[in-house]
C-alpha cells in the first residue's frame, strides 16, 4: 500500500478511497457526487475499469481498478471529480483516506 501514485509507474493500479462524513446528510450529499463520477466513468474514462461505491451511515469506501498511472491522472482531470473535491471540504471531517495497491 502506498499514498504515493508515482511509486506505480506501470500497470493496473487498485485505488481505494475511505471518507468519513461530518454527518449522514453530507454522506449523502458525497455520495450524490461519487454517483455523478461513477457515471462519468463509465461514459468517457475507458481505461478506468472498476468504480464501485459503498456507504454504512457516515462512512463511505470507493474501490477502484485502473489500467495504469495515465488512467488514474486522466480520471482525477475530470469536471466531476473536481466538484467532488471542492465540495468535500465542508461536507468531510478530514481529508479522504486514499490507498494505492498494485494488483498481484
């Protein structure tokens, strides 16, 4: 596990993402936004090949599967991971805990 997304130059890389939520409303307003990026994904982001979403309360996990580095800095460009990201502020009760694996 690294925090790091450099130490995966190539290969299919495994994101998950832990976000703990000020309260069950700003969970579900957070998981409005994950939906609109699981949409995005499987519209435009080709080499983005796992997005799944999961929420217990004010807990959410996204799990996710990219082709290779490209994919991920590619997904990370999009208008609604940024909305995510300038949302979260207010709505988180720290920054999203996110891991990088490399796939065995």
């Amino acid at each position: 596990m690294s925090q790091d997304l450099s130490q995966f130059p190539s290969g299919k890389i495994i994101l998950l993402a832990q976000i703990e939520a000020v309260s069950v409303d700003a969970a579900n307003q957070i998981a409005q936004l994950l939906l609109a990026i699981k949409k995005n994904v499987e519209e435009a982001e080709p080499d983005s090949l796992t997005y799944r979403l999961s929420q217990f309360g004010t807990k959410i996990v996204v799990f996710e599967e990219y082709k290779d580095q490209k994919a991920v800095k590619f997904h990370e460009e999009s208008e609604a991971y940024k909305a995510l990201m300038e949302a979260a502020g207010t709505l988180v009760t720290k920054p999203p805990n996110i891991e990088y694996y490399r796939e065995l």
